[in-house]
C-alpha cells in the first residue's frame, strides 16, 4: 500500500491544479520582488550612490543590503526591505511573553491573533518609518541628493515605508495562497539575488592574482562543508521519551509510548540576526548623525567593532550565546509543558509529574541551547575570521538563513505531498 500511495501521489503531485497554481503564485510574486528591486526612490545621483556604498558597503549596510536582495545599494523602494516587519514581529512575540496585557490577548485564540497581528503592523509602520528618515538623512549628510529636502524626505519616506508594507502583503500572500513562510522565502530570494555577484567576485580575485586557485577550491569546499554542518544541527533532535497511563479504551492503546522531539537550535536564525543589528546600530546611527570622526573617542570604539576585528568577534559570539538563551527562554515554557502532559495523563518514565518533570526539561533546554548556541556562534564566526585572509562570498548568518529556510520549505511541500497523496487515495475509495 505504502509503495502505491507514493507511486501514485508522485504522478498526481505535479499534475495537481491546486499545487500548480501554488508554485506559479510563488514564482510570479518572486518575479515581482525581483522586479521592485530594481525600481529607484527619486532624487539620487545614481554614480555617486555606487561609489558611497563601495566605501561603506560593510557592516549594518552590507547586512541589510543583503536581506533586501540589492535594494539598499540600489536605493530602491525596498531599500530596508522587510526587517522593520521582523523586528516587530520579534518584539511583539517577546513581549506577548513579558506583558500581561499581551500575554492574554495570545491566549483568546483567533480573536488576540487579530489585535496582536495590528499591532504588529503599526510596529512595522513605525520602524519602517524611522528608518526611512534615517536612511534620507544619511544621505542628505552625503552630499548625494539633487531634489530640495523636505521633497526628498517626503519622497523617501513614502516610497521606502510603502516598499516595506508592499513586501509584509505579498509575504503574507505567499503564505496564504503559495507554498512554505512568505517573509523568510523573500528573505531568502534576496540572499539567493547576490549569490552571483558573490561567485563574480571570487572569479575576479582569481584572475586578477589576488588569490590562488586552490585557495578559491579550498572557500568552496568550506562552503560546503558548512551547509552539511547546518543541515546536520538543525535535523538534530533530542527525544524525551513520554508514556501515557493506560485506558480502559482500546482508541488509546496504540499512543502508550511515543516522544517529545526538541530541536538543538530551537532559536532558529533569530540570534545572530538580533545580534548584528545590536553590534552595529551605533555604528549606522553615528553614520545617520554625521559623529562617525575614526579621530574622536566614540570613531575609535566604532572601528574596534568593525568585521573582523576581535572586540567585534568576541562581542558578536557574546550576544549570539544571550539572544539564543534569551529567546528560548521566552519562547519555551517547561512549566506549562509540564503541566499540559500531566493533564493528558502523560508522563516521562522515572519522572515524577508536575514540576519535577518541569525541571527535567528545563534542564535538557538549558544544555540543548548551550550546544545550539555554540553551534550557531561557530557558523556565524568562521566567515568573521577569514574575513581578513580573503573575501568570502557569502557570510555565516546568510548561509544559515539559506539553509535553515529551504529545509523549512522542503518539510512543508513533503507534507503538502502528504495531504495530497491521501486525498487521492480518499477520492479513489
């Protein structure tokens, strides 16, 4: 039966009509951040733009550029990209944890869904909007601008602000009506966008003798490895094994014994994103405010935390290690797990129920977040320290973002595939 339901789902897979419209609506709304990409606010000397972000195209500029696929170099109407959106979805799910008020919106069901996706979006309007008029006054600083000022922050806001909404509707139109999570495919549309100009530029250090051949074999190979190493950790899970107490009913004897899986990196690719962002915001605000002197007090500290440098290293694993604490903190609750097995009669064997059992899995959270977290800083550092030896297309947190959400992807279609391969086994009964 198993051999007929796969062989069976796999040639009704492609022909079905509903998969195939899924696939051409993700793909037709791929096209069109592609295409938005390429289209410019006003009012920006182009050639002088190129040059500015080639002197400064590193740190929180090269970060953000790459999530917006090209757009900040660009200065298009997605310049900042989805992030505002990120950041406001992070923030309101941490503070749904801390807030009372918010905590029991999340527990109403559909209805706090509602109020906290509202907030969520008046969020994203505010920081998409903070960002616009830092992003116009750095480059009103810059010299670059050939529109009158308050014309250019009305331009700038608007179309950056509408650009980053645009991309919250169409993520969430993915979601709704394509396959797999809108917001981190877009994301990942964007990494996959500079992929080419990052291989470009490694054929160019090659030709032009400023690395050895080998050594360009040896950065590929290391690129491999590495997605074979995050394949690996993020497929990695520790399973509790649960048994259930014995019914009268013959309905529950088959679920007597199963496990609860827990995932080694239960943070996901929040904590090294969470962590450039906190490194390098005074060096984006120093920039924005025009007090980015290297000579005074404040220009030291800046350069110190520059890529590569080891106060930056040591700073960026130091954050990586808290937010993966942090956030696994706020988004696991051993208590109420605890408490959930002991209301379905469930129990871990040799664990009393109750709040033994919850700090039994307090502490297994605590140790898989330890491994998770080194885990993670060790991916997100190996770019940082060759990045003074040689130029590495592409760097630890892009690569993590790319592996973990085509993983995530890939689950979600072999499910789908699933459901797919039973209705038609359902339709043929």
């Amino acid at each position: 039966m198993a051999n007929q339901l796969s062989s069976s789902g796999k040639v009704k897979l492609w022909e079905n009509p509903d998969l195939r419209k899924r696939f051409l609506f993700l793909l037709g709304a791929l096209i069109v951040f592609r295409i938005g990409a390429h289209v410019p606010v006003p009012g920006v000397d182009a050639a002088a733009l190129a040059q500015l972000y080639k002197d400064q195209g590193g740190g929180i500029l090269g970060m953000l550029n790459m999530f917006s696929g090209g757009s900040l170099e660009r200065f298009s109407i997605f310049a900042i990209g989805i992030m505002p959106y990120i950041s406001a979805s992070i923030i309101m799910q941490l503070a749904a944890e801390i807030v009372p008020s918010l905590k029991s919106l999340k527990k109403e069901g559909e209805a706090g869904k509602k109020v906290i996706t509202k907030y969520t979006r008046i969020g994203t309007v505010a920081l998409a909007a903070a960002q616009s008029i830092g992003v116009a006054t750095f480059l009103l600083q810059r010299q670059i601008v050939v529109i009158p000022q308050i014309e250019f922050y009305i331009s700038t806001v608007s179309c950056l602000v509408g650009g980053t909404m645009f991309l919250m509707w169409l993520g969430e139109q993915i979601t709704e009506r394509g396959l797999g999570n809108g917001i981190s495919l877009l994301i990942t549309a964007g990494i996959i966008a500079g992929v080419p100009a990052g291989v470009i530029q490694l054929w160019s250090l090659i030709t032009e003798q400023t690395i050895q051949p080998l050594t360009a074999i040896g950065i590929v190979i290391g690129i491999l490895l590495m997605i074979y190493a995050v394949v690996y950790f993020e497929s990695a899970l520790r399973k509790i094994p649960i048994h259930y107490a014995k019914r009268q009913t013959g309905l529950y004897s088959a679920h007597k014994n199963t496990h609860m899986p827990f995932k080694l990196n239960m943070a996901g690719v929040i904590p090294p994103i969470f962590a450039s962002s906190v490194i390098m915001f005074p060096s984006m605000l120093a920039g924005w405010l025009g007090n980015d002197n290297p000579n005074s007090w404040y220009g030291k500290i800046l350069a110190a935390l520059q890529h590569g440098q080891p106060a930056y290293i040591v700073l960026f694993a130091a954050t990586i290690i808290f937010f993966c604490y942090f956030y696994t903190a706020l988004a696991f609750s051993p208590k109420e797990m605890a408490e959930n097995l002991k209301k379905s009669g469930a129990f871990v064997p040799s664990i009393r129920p109750g709040e033994q059992t919850a700090r039994y899995l307090e502490g297994v959270v605590l140790r898989l977040t330890l491994f998770g977290a080194i885990y993670i800083t060790v991916i997100c550092l190996i770019p940082e320290f060759l990045a003074s030896y040689v130029s590495i297309p592409l760097g630890g947190t892009s690569l993590l973002i790319l592996v973990v959400v085509t993983m995530d992807f890939n689950t979600q279609l072999a499910s789908y595939r699933m459901t797919q391969q039973y209705e038609h086994l359902i339709e043929r009964k």
